[in-house]
C-alpha cells in the first residue's frame, strides 16, 4: 500500500473527518423532533497516500418505504373525506325527525280519515295542513342538501389552491435543488430535499401522484397524476388545476393547463385519490344521487295525488282539479349556443308520475320552422350525473328525436321520460344550440300546495253507475274506473275525456263524431252480448262473445262498431266499469254523472293508497320493477347508510395500512436517539484519537528540530 502523507496530514484528515461525523451526528440530533426530517449519514473514502479522503453527505432513505407512505396517504386521504361527508348524510336522512317516510305517511293517513266522512271540511282542512308539511319536510331537506353542494364546492377550490401552490412550490424547490447540489457535490441539500419531500407527501395526500427522478441527475423530480397526466416536469414547467364547466355551474369539472404551453386536460375526478378525488367521490356517488332521488320522490308523489284528484269529483261537484303545483325547471344554456338568453323551460307532464326518474335531460334543437308558430325539431337525451348518457338493457342510450314542435310561449310538448317542455323563444333558436335539464336536482322545496279550498279534495268519483230497476239477473257493480277528465270542445284535442266540464258526459253532437254522444249505458242482450248507448238511447256499437264483465267499455272500443272519432283519441270517454254475475237479457245498467254524490270517497280511497301502489322508477333507465314511495325513500336512506359503513371500514383500514408505512419509512429515515447518542461517544473517541495522533506528530517534530540545532 503507497502512503506518502506525513504522520501530520494524516492525523489532520482524522480530525476533519471526526469533526464532520460529529456535525451531521449533532445535525440528526438537533432535529429529532422536527416534522418531516430524514437523518443524514457521513461516509468518507480512503486516500492512497493516507488519511482520510473525501466525504459525503447523505440522507439515509428507502424509496420504496416512502413511496408506500404516499400512497397509503393518498389512500387514507380519499376515504376519510368521503367517510366524512357521508356520515353526515347519513345522520340526517336516519333521524327519525327529518324522515320523510313519515311525513308521507301522516299525509296519506290523513286522507284515509278525510274518507270516514267526505262531508267533514275539519277533516279535508287537517289534509291540506299534512300536505304542506310533508313539502315542508322535502324542502328542508333539499335546501339542506343545496347547502352542502355549495359547501363541497369551496372545499374543492380551497384544495385546488392547495395542490396548485405545492405543485409550484416542488417545482420552485426543484430549481434550488439543482443550484445547491451543481455548487457542491459532495453534500446534499438536505433542509431542501426534506421541505420538497414534506410538499409532496402534503400533496399526495390531497391527490393520488407517482414521482420519478430527473433523468439529469441533478436532485429534481417529476410528478404525475397516477392518471398519467404531468403535474412537475422535467424542464421545470407544472401544470395547475382549473375549475372547469359546461350548462351546470355548480357541478365543478377539472382541467390541468401548463404553465408552459397553452395547452387544456380534461381530468376525471374519480381518478384523482387523496381528499379531492374523496369529495368528487362523495358529491357523485351520495349527494347529487340522493338530490336528485329526493326531488323525483317529491315529483312522483305530488303529480300522482295531482292525477287522482283530477279523476275524481270535489265537493264543489266540479271535476277535480290539481292540490299540488308542477314547477318549472328552466334549462342551463351550454356555452356554445348562439343565444345565452334562450329560454327551454320543462316540468312533470301530467300523468308522469310512473315515468319519471332522477336523470338529467339534454336537448339538441336539430331544426328550426319560421311561421305562426314556429317549430323546431329536437333530440332529447337522457343523462346521468357525471353527464354520461343513460343506456337501457341493451347498453343503448336513450335518446328520442321529437320533429315539428311548436315553438311557442305557453305551449308545452310532452317528450320521454314523464316530462314536457316549453320552448318560449321561438324563431331564436339556433341549429346546434344545447340545454340542460335537471328536474329532479332542486325541485323539492320548489313544489308548493296548489289550493287552499278543502273542497277542492276531489274524493268522490265523477261517474256513478247505477243498475236498472227492472234486472233480473244476478250482475252487480264491482268498480269503476276513470282515467281521464280532460276537458275540450271540437275540435278535440287529443287528451280529450268523455265529460263535458258542465256536471255531465258528452251528449249526442256534444262528443267527437258528432253522431253519437258520450257511452251513458249499457244493456245486455244476453248473458254473452251487450249493447252500448249514448243518452239519447242510440246503440254505439254492440259487443259479442264476451267471457267477461271486466272494463266493458274497453271491451266496446276494441269491436269494428265503435265510432272512429272516439278511437282517434288518446282515451274516450275516460271512465268504465266491471260487473260480476250472470246478467239476463234486458239488464241495463246507467253511466252518469255523480251529481250530489257527496258523501262518496271512491276517489278518495284509491288516492289514500297510492302510498302502496308501485309507482315509481328506481333506475334512470325506467327498466327493472317499480317501487313505492316509500320503498323509493328506504332506498335513499339504505343506500346512504351502506355507503357510510363501508367507507367506515375503509377508514379504519386505511389507518392501519398508514401506521405501518409510517413505521416502516421512520424505522429507516427517523431519529433514533440511542443510536445517534452510540455514535457520538464512538465520533468523540475517533476526535480525541486523532487530535492525540495530531499532538504526537506535533511533539515528534518539535524533538527532530531540537535535535538539530
């Protein structure tokens, strides 16, 4: 082995040496409490010409351990943002106080009781005062839940801030880093590299990322989303993120735009993790659903007690008219349309109460008809929440096209889905313009109690069918049925009903046609032949062979003698019945209108329990078995509930899978104090040596130089 050093020299290095293990020992010491620090290690090499050559400082890091804690961070992250989201929800729809399962329930309850004596305004009143506590019970609840959409919404700004400023801080500290480490080689910026690891690991927490090191060698780092989109690049430019939207300016959408090249990603925010990619979660899976399940529960309800009122008769002997309001949704102009002050407006048809569902509508005007009125051609399309199109079963979306509408203020047209649109604008529609619907979204504390008139409880049946007093055979009346009571005069309208709208049915060149007037009886020829008459007794059309007493007026319309006027609407005249026994010959029994029919609550029963009814749509698709109110509302709660357990447990292993990186990670880069104490006796030992061997060399030349003198 060549050494050429002088016994000086080497005793010198020793001591530099000692010195700088004592120094990065005291620096490890120093910090032990200090967030984020990654204990350092002093190695040197040895000279060949003796002594202790160069050193090098390092932080003491398993890469593996700390990309691990990043990752069970941003898994951490993500589920205790939506957990606690969730729960909140959860607490609330629970609560047996802000249930509106009960609230329907006392609504229709009261109704049954209004049924015990149609005649008792005390009755019809308490009616009335449950339905307006049942929407007051539905809007508190739907205020509630737009407060919390406004509350996600500063969160999300408040952590896209956060993001934007760590990610400019990694890339500021990246640009340090080169500078520290070109000036010194041999030392690594540890204060810098710990502040930038703090940064990351901060920002891992708020959205999943990957990070790689600069193919320069120079210290730097690059960040990407675990999407695969650049946050932290490799020339030092990053990206940030943007809140990005279309028709709907309360649904934030994201994008990340360079710094560096004028270029725009759109991002999908159920890949983004950490706390950011929890909220998005949330706000998708929980709190826009139960919105919008809210708000078709509360459609549903309202417009199918509003449908069987208007089959029914008031106490007024009028037909009956609507208890609730159907309010109007107005649709969100897309930013691209011609016009942003173009108007779509859409609410509930009548009727729809079985069709609707909690999907978002997108309308496309395909063509536009100048005239008096204008019309336009349409694409009506379903959509999800996310903006996706809804499919039926066979992963088709489900769109309908709807030409020749009429453009016009006050009109509305009936399209899929249990809705009708008003296009108010007329001729200021352009090719291509774009509308957002959402009916469902805010609409619960939007519906209000139409009347204030008990007597406008519409419990009585407007038809009463009565046997005739000379039968002799054994029918007798089961039921009757009516659903429609659209009034209109010629020329009909489509909808139009068998009722005149004055206490009475369509009279001979009252009714469509004009020959004949509304069905007003029906008189057996036998046992398996009936005739149908009109109120001046001429015969309508005859119906043979029958095997049944059921709906008789329908058996009517399916035989080649019923008038093509009546068949050419919708639903005339509206109303049947069914008998069971055997009739004789001769039998007649009279369809009339139910004038002073007051104490009667056929209507008001089958009202009463539509609460059991299956009625509603569980699926945007309006596929799969319907449910009832409050089936619907259970599921609300269950699937709020379910949700909130499970990301529970996600939590809690969440933690545990954190604690173990987090050891992991510490038992490699922490502090340990009995190992640097060890170390500091045994550098102490090393500098006391070597400033020994150094006085030894200094004594030694002192006796050589008195020796020669």
């Amino acid at each position: 082995m060549i050494r050429t050093a002088d016994l000086v020299s080497i005793a010198r290095s020793g001591v530099e040496a000692s010195n700088q293990l004592l120094s990065t020992t005291g620096n490890n010491i120093a910090n032990v409490n200090t967030d984020g620090y990654v204990r350092e290690r002093t190695s040197f090499v040895a000279q060949l010409t003796g002594g202790v050559g160069q050193y090098t400082t390092e932080r003491v890091m398993n890469t593996f351990a700390q990309n691990q804690l990043r990752r069970d961070t941003t898994n951490l992250a993500e589920h205790e943002a939506y957990w606690t989201k969730t729960a909140v929800l959860d607490n609330v729809f629970a609560s047996e106080a802000n249930s509106i399962s009960a609230s329907m329930s006392r609504f229709f309850a009261s109704l049954q009781t209004a049924n015990d004596d149609p005649t008792n305004m005390s009755a019809r009143q308490l009616v009335l005062g449950d339905a307006e506590s049942m929407l007051g019970q539905m809007g508190t609840l739907s205020t509630f839940l737009t407060n919390k959409e406004r509350e996600i919404n500063f969160e999300f700004t408040d952590s896209l801030n956060k993001v934007n400023s760590l990610v400019e801080s990694i890339a500021s500290f990246n640009e340090s880093i080169r500078i520290a480490q070109a000036n010194n080689r041999h030392d690594v910026p540890g204060a810098l590299l710990n502040e930038r690891d703090a940064a990351v690991l901060e920002l891992s927490s708020l959205v999943s990322i990957e990070t790689r090191e600069s193919s320069n060698n120079d210290g730097s780092i690059m960040i990407n989303l675990t999407s695969g989109e650049s946050l932290v690049m490799q020339d030092g430019t990053f990206s940030v993120f943007e809140v990005n939207n279309s028709a709907d300016l309360s649904y934030k959408s994201l994008q990340l735009t360079s710094n560096g090249k004028p270029t725009s990603l759109n991002l999908s925010e159920t890949e983004l993790g950490g706390t950011i990619g929890g909220l998005f979660r949330y706000r998708d899976e929980v709190l826009e659903p139960s919105r919008r399940e809210l708000g078709q529960i509360a459609l549903a309800v309202t417009e199918a007690v509003n449908t069987q009122n208007r089959a029914g008769m008031d106490f007024d002997q009028q037909l009956g008219g609507e208890i609730f309001t159907r309010p109007i949704t107005t649709g969100l102009n897309y930013p691209t349309n011609a016009d942003n002050t173009s108007i779509v407006n859409g609410r509930i048809s009548k009727g729809g109460a079985s069709d609707i569902t909690s999907a978002d509508y997108h309308v496309t005007i395909d063509g536009v008809t100048a005239g008096v009125p204008p019309t336009i051609d349409v694409t009506v399309a379903l959509l999800n929440i996310d903006g996706s199109p809804v499919t039926d079963v066979d992963g088709v979306p489900i769109s309908q096209s709807y030409p020749g509408l009429t453009a016009q203020s006050g009109v509305f047209s009936e399209v899929l889905g249990g809705m009708e649109l008003e296009f108010s604008k007329g001729t200021g529609y352009a090719v291509g313009d774009q509308f957002l619907l959402q009916p469902t979204k805010d609409v619960a504390d939007k519906i209000e109690v139409f009347t204030t008139r008990p007597e406008d409880l519409a419990l009585a049946s407007p038809i009463r069918v009565e046997a005739g007093d000379d039968n002799l055979g054994g029918a007798e009346l089961v039921s009757t049925t009516v659903t429609n009571t659209f009034v209109d005069t010629s020329p009909f309208d489509a909808r139009s009903s068998g009722f005149d709208g004055a206490g009475g049915i369509h009279a001979p060149g009252a009714a469509p046609g004009g020959s004949v007037g509304a069905p007003a009886s029906v008189r057996f020829n036998s046992a398996t032949e009936y005739e149908v008459l009109d109120s001046a007794g001429t015969i309508i059309t005859t119906v043979s062979g029958i095997s049944s007493l059921d709906n008789l007026l329908a058996q009517a319309a399916d035989t080649p003698g019923w008038p093509a006027a009546f068949d050419a609407l919708d639903n005339y005249p509206g109303y049947d019945f069914t008998l069971q026994g055997e009739p004789k010959a001769g039998d007649t029994f009279a369809i009339g209108y139910n004038a002073n029919g007051l104490n009667d609550n056929r209507n008001g029963l089958i009202m009463a329990n539509l609460q059991n009814v299956n009625g509603m749509q569980l699926n945007n698709a309006g596929s799969g078995d319907p449910v009832s109110f409050h089936e619907a509302y259970a599921n609300i709660v269950g699937d709020i509930g379910q949700k909130s357990a499970n990301a529970d447990i996600a939590v809690k292993a969440g933690e545990a899978l954190k604690l173990q990186s987090q050891d992991w990670f510490d038992s490699v880069s922490g502090v340990s104090l009995d190992e640097e104490a060890a170390n500091l006796v045994r550098f102490q030992q090393s500098y006391a040596a070597s400033a020994r061997l150094l006085n030894t060399a200094q004594e030694m030349f002192d006796t050589i130089l008195s020796m020669v003198r």
